[in-house]
C-alpha cells in the first residue's frame, strides 16, 4: 500500500534531519495519513479512504465529501476517487436533465 493520500495526492518528502553540530543526515517526512469511511450525500453510499488529516478538515471546510470531490483537480485523486467523482457528476446531470 502506498503512503499516498487518495484525495489530495501527498506523498512522502525528503528532508535533512539537522543535528545540534549541523550535521545533516537524510531522513523522510511522511503525510499524516488515516484510514477513514466518507460519506457521499449524492450518492447515497460510504466509501473508504485513506486520507491525510488535512484533507479531513477540508471535506469538512467545504460540505462533505461531494463538495470536496467537486473542487479537487483530477491529477490529485486517485482511481478509485476519481470514479465516484465521476458517479457524482452524472447523478447530478442527470438530476437536472
């Protein structure tokens, strides 16, 4: 499984790890990432996740999960996130239609 947030694409950096005697020493900082189930109001259904905590705040910042999904550029999102985004927008056209 990779260290890769599913809606937001984060992903390990590297760094130096500074000591007292500025000797630097490679290291990695990996994203806060969580397991978590989302819930799509349009859709009606849960999906599971795995999500950085920011990304977390966001969902709640911008209405839930269709909200978030709606903003979130393609690139960024995974597979399997970009498929409900895609389910959500032909519920949608289809709702107005």
């Amino acid at each position: 499984m990779s260290r890769k947030c599913d809606l937001t694409g984060k992903k390990p950096m590297v760094g130096h790890k500074v000591s007292h005697s500025n000797i630097k020493t490679k290291r990695r900082y990996l994203p806060n990432l969580v397991n978590v189930t989302v819930h799509s109001d349009a859709m009606g259904q849960s999906y599971s996740a795995r999500v950085t905590a920011s990304a977390l705040r966001t969902i709640d910042k911008r209405g839930g999960l269709d909200g978030f999904l709606a903003k979130a550029k393609d690139e960024e999102l995974s597979p399997k996130m970009l498929k409900v985004k895609r389910d959500i927008a032909k519920k949608a056209a289809a709702a107005s239609a």
